[in-house]
C-alpha cells in the first residue's frame, strides 16, 4: 500500500467555475507552478499522491478534482462533457492567475491537456500552455479506444490476475481483516493497468464516479483528435509505458505530428509509471521542465 499522503500546504474551492472544484496546493510559494491533472473522468486527485509529490522540491504544484469526481461532486444532473471539463480547466488556469500554465496531465488529463490546448490554439482566446508534459495518455482515437479496452479485458481475465483472484477468495481476509480484504480488492481491479500486477498495492486506492466517465467518452463520440495535432506548438514531453494496455502506437502517433514533441518509452512500465518506473519518469519530466523553464515562472 502507497505512503501516507502528507497535508497540502494550502487548499479550497475554486469561486470561478459553475460548480466549486476542490484544489490542493503543494510546494514552495512563488516557484514556477504546474498544473497536474488527473486521470478518470471522473476520479480524483489523490491517487496521484504521494509519488508526484517528489516534483514539489522544484515546483508549486497545483492539483483538482475534476467536476463530478472526488471533492467536486455536484447534485445537478446536467451532463459532464469533455467541453465541460476544458472550460473549467481554463477557469482555474485563470482563477490562479496562471497564464500561459504549464500543465501536466495523467491519462485522461493527459488528453484533456490536449484537448485545452486545441481550444486555445483554434479560439484565440484562450490562453496556450506554455508547456505540457502528458503522462500516459489515454488513447487518441476512438480505434485505439477499443484496443485499449480489449487488452485491458484481456489482462484481466488472464491467467496472473485469476490466481491473484482466486488466492484472495480463498484467504478469509474478508471476515479476518475487512480493511485489508477491501484494499485487496481495489488492487485487484486495477491489476490490468500494470506490467507486474503486484505493484498495484502501491497505487493509492480511489473510486470513479461511472456517471461521469460514461458521459465524457459518450461527449467525445467518435474521437479522432491526431489530425488536428499539428497546431499544438507548444513543448510537450510525452511519457509512454511500453507495458501499457493502452496502445503505445496512439503517443507514437501524438509525436510524429506535434512539431514541438518528444517522446519518452519507459520499457519496464505499464500505465502508472510513478509507481512502476519513478527513477526514470521523474528524471525525464525534471530534464524537460528545466530545459523549457524560460518564461515558466509564474
């Protein structure tokens, strides 16, 4: 099981966004700030502690619960999009007095980086990002989607993770140690996203809102985001497990169009390189942000 998740240095709701959003700050006052974002729809920040937290040495980092997820729950009933999701990014980016930012989004907010950057790049209003590091992105298209959900399928009903399975139905944890029969349980459920699934009790348990992530995906329809790439100018270090369920052929793609791109192939990872590969995730994203730290200090 993760670390325990030391206490921010400051936190509150966004005023700025039609529904208040949870945020937490770590790291020095008045050191160049990071926006990070994190993955679901419709999860939460914490799962992304404590490991991120070795970029607070260097870095005022800025973290949220996206709209519907986490600390950001809300009772109205309209739906949560991806177009939802970007304008609140933009809303906090602003709250915080932040612009141009420089984002670093997991997964999912790897892609609504992307997609925050689109906007600003098409609508020449929003402000771009001065740079972006995506870590793991979620799949690019909706073909990769579907290859994504088969392997993830795949790994889930092989052999690794059926022992895993069947080994804690046959331990009595749950009458034992109901906590810790819980725990094994969460571990379980996201064994498919790693190269070796016993890393898993590294990973900082967190729950998804279904509603939510089932609305987004449903927003994006049948999403091919690649074309429109080359109009993203800004630096962007993409960071991609070789071991990763989702398609590494989708940032490979990501980095041929994107003129201002890198790519990163962590060999021994899978989906969650902080906790599977830190060494070499952290030394790429602090090579990155210190070669692009002009004008970054906000």
């Amino acid at each position: 099981m993760s670390s325990r998740i030391p206490p921010p240095r400051e936190s509150g709701f966004t005023t700025s966004t039609a529904v208040p959003l949870y945020w937490t700050a770590y790291g020095a006052v008045g050191a160049p700030r990071l926006f990070l974002l994190h993955g679901g729809p419709g999860a939460h920040h914490d799962y992304m502690l404590p490991q991120m937290l070795r970029l607070a040495d260097s870095y005022e980092l800025i973290f949220y619960d996206q709209r519907g997820g986490g600390r950001s729950k809300t009772s109205r009933r309209d739906a949560i999009t991806w177009q939802v999701h970007a304008d609140d990014l933009r809303n906090v980016v602003l709250e915080f007095g932040a612009e141009p930012p420089s984002l670093l989004g997991y997964s999912w907010g790897a892609l609504l980086a992307l997609l925050y950057a689109l906007a600003a790049y098409e609508d020449d209003v929003t402000s771009p990002p001065q740079r972006m590091v995506l870590m793991s992105p979620a799949p690019l298209t909706r073909e990769y989607r579907s290859d994504y959900e088969d392997e993830f399928d795949r790994r889930m009903a092989g052999n690794d993770v059926r022992a895993l399975r069947e080994g804690l139905a046959a331990s009595g944890l749950r009458q034992r140690d109901p906590a810790a029969y819980r725990q094994r349980g969460f571990e379980l459920s996201v064994a498919g996203f790693f190269a070796d699934p016993a890393r898993a009790r590294d990973l900082t348990p967190f729950k998804v809102t279904g509603r939510v992530q089932q609305s987004v995906w449903e927003s994006l329809e049948d999403f091919d985001i690649l074309p429109r790439l080359s109009a993203v100018q800004c630096p962007t270090l993409i960071l991609h497990g070789r071991r990763d369920p989702i398609p590494l052929a989708s940032s490979e793609a990501a980095a041929r169009i994107m003129p201002n791109s890198q790519l990163v192939v962590l060999d021994s990872s899978g989906h969650v390189p902080y906790v599977e590969q830190p060494e070499e995730l952290f030394g790429a994203i602090e090579r990155f942000l210190a070669d692009t730290s002009t004008k970054s200090h906000q």
